[in-house]
C-alpha cells in the first residue's frame, strides 16, 4: 500500500475518525483509515456481561505513563471501531451553558456558540438515526423526585441511537449519490 496513493489519513476508526473520514470522502478525497486494533468476534462474547463487564476481557492492558512518569491502564478499548462499538448509545447535544466560561473549574468559554454546531448536530443525528425516546421508568423516577425537590432540574426525552430502524422509515438518510458515494480504504494491523 503506498501512502501517495491518499490524499487523508485517518488514525482510529472510532466516532471521531470515522466522521472525519467520512466528510473528507464525501468531499472527493481518497482516505484511508488506520486502526491499532482488530476486529471484534462475533460469536456473542461481546454480549456476555460477565466477560465484558466483570472480567473486561476486552479491555486494553497497555500500559501508559501519566504526567510524572507512573504507570496507568486506562480503560481503553483498541478495537476496529474503538470505544464507539461499546458505548451506551445516548447521544445528547451539550446544552447551551456548557459553552459559557466556567470559572469555577477554571475553564474558558468555547469560541463558538450551540447555535453554530447545530446543523452538524443534525447532519450527525440524521446520519446516525437518533430518536427520542421516554425516559426508562427506573430514571423517570428518580428526575420526578429530583424535581420535586428543586425546580432547577429539567426532563427531557433522552436521544438515543436506535436500531435497526425499518426501510420504510421517512426518517432514512437520503441515499449518496453515485459522486458522493464515499470511499474509504480502511486498514488494520
Ligand atoms: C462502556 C462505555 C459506555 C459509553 N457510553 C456512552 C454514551 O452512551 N454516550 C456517549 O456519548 N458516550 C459514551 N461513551 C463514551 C464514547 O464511547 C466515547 O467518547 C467515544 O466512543 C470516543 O470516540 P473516539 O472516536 O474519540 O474514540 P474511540 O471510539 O475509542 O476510537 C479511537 C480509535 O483509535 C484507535 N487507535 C488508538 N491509538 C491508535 C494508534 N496509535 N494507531 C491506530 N489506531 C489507534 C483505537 O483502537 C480506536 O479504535 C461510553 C464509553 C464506554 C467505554
């Protein structure tokens, strides 16, 4: 494989290589991504809250050093896909004051406002067939007496990636374009 055969890059094929490698193909790019990690197995292991949970089968037991040299295992996965193939499927927006400095954890603003993010939110949501859905009653409960106690606490309907969703659905993506049908050359060691 020659590297001058790409115009892009990508390292890691989790959430944020994968957008990034699917924007740069869609804008005409030829762009290979690269992942430290292998497939995973699909003999049902990965279902298997024992293996997965108690035991983390398939967690990463590499060792990193941390700002004064000490050895930490984080929780990382190195998979085709990452952490994005084990996460819990809320995808939530962040609100609007999460934008705004916050001098108690010594944070500055973001230079950009919701406002600017929200077509990609939706482009991403879209892409990604997020719905909104109530609230499981465990949950609901426990905002209802949060609520109760103090009315700085808001509900909402939690937006989840749902699937599969069914091929009737007005809610589809619309389909690429032959032009714009994106090509990625993806590649694992
Ligand atoms: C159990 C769990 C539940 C979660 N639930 C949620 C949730 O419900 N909602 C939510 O928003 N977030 C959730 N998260 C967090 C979310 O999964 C991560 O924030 C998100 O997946 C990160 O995406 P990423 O692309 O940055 O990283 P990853 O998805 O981890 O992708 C990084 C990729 O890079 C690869 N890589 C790393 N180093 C190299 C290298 N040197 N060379 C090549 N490849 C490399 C890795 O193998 C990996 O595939 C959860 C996380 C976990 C672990």
């Amino acid at each position: 494989m020659s590297p001058q055969q790409y115009d892009a890059i990508v390292v890691g094929s989790g959430a944020g290589g994968a957008a990034a490698a699917y924007k740069l193909a869609l804008g005409g790019l030829r762009v290979v991504v690269l992942e430290k990690g292998d497939h995973l197995p699909t003999d049902g292991s990965t279902l298997d809250i024992r293996r997965v949970v108690h035991q983390g089968e398939f967690l990463s037991r590499e060792p990193w050093l941390d700002g004064h040299g000490r050895r930490i295992v984080p929780e990382e996965h190195f998979n085709v896909g990452g952490k994005t193939k084990w996460y819990g499927a809320a995808l939530l927006r962040f609100a609007e004051s999460e934008f705004a400095p916050d001098a108690a954890h010594g944070c500055r603003g973001w230079p950009l406002a919701l406002g600017e993010l929200a077509p990609y939110y939706e482009e991403a949501e879209r892409l990604l067939g997020v719905r909104f859905i109530d609230n499981e009653p465990d949950l609901a409960r426990i905002l209802a007496h949060l609520q109760r106690q103090s009315s700085g606490w808001d509900s909402l309907p939690t937006s989840r990636r749902m699937a599969p969703r069914p091929r009737t659905s007005t809610a589809l993506p619309p389909p690429l374009t032959s032009r714009a049908r994106p090509s990625v050359r993806f590649s694992h060691n």
